[in-house]
C-alpha cells in the first residue's frame, strides 16, 4: 500500500503481514550531497547554487535525482545540441516538485 497521505495502521493489520515504515528526510548536508552527486554527470552552467538548493528544498534522494533529470530533460527541449543545466532551470524545476507531496510512508510486506 502506497499513497500520499500518512496512514494509522491498526495491530491487525500489522498481525496480518503489514509493516509500518517511515522514511525520513535527509537532513541539510545529506541533500547537499545528494545535490552534487545527481548533478556531477550534467554539463552545469556557473552560479547553481547548492546549499540554496539543499536548505530551501527538503527533498527526498529521489525527489533530488527527479528534480535534476527533469531539468537537464527540460534544458535539452531548450537546446537539444548542447543541455546545458541553468540556475533557473533547477530553481524553476524544483518549485514545481515542492509542490507535489512525496510518499514517505509504506507498508512493507514481509
């Protein structure tokens, strides 16, 4: 079972296979990390501002991986010879992402 919204789990539904799981976000320097880490393979433009992207974005590792594919897909309908990352682009990028709720609850089966 996987949705957006957090779930109560009674002991029966836990007796009968389901696990509770909570996936927590990764703290500043984490997604600092996270941040340098999917962006090392894109061509960067200068001024991409990684502790602005780690504080003002508490994102999820996949929430940062989506964030930079998505704008490295959207810097190549842009220039299709030569994708170059922008400031802009992560920043506009990643407002958009904000603004969808990630799942940071699962039941697990075991």
């Amino acid at each position: 079972m996987a949705g957006k919204e957090s779930m109560e789990y009674s002991k029966g539904s836990i007796n009968n296979g389901f696990v509770p799981y909570s996936f927590p976000l990764p703290s500043y320097l984490v997604r600092k990390q996270l941040w340098e880490s999917c962006l090392k393979n894109y061509e960067l433009e200068g001024g991409i501002d990684l502790n602005m992207l780690a504080s003002k974005f508490r994102f999820s590792g996949g929430q940062i991986r989506d964030a930079a594919h998505t704008a490295y897909i959207f810097a190549g309908d842009k220039n299709p010879a030569s994708p170059v990352l922008s400031p802009e682009d992560l920043q506009k990028i990643s407002i958009k992402a904000a603004r969808r709720s990630p799942i940071r609850n699962w039941a697990l089966l075991p």
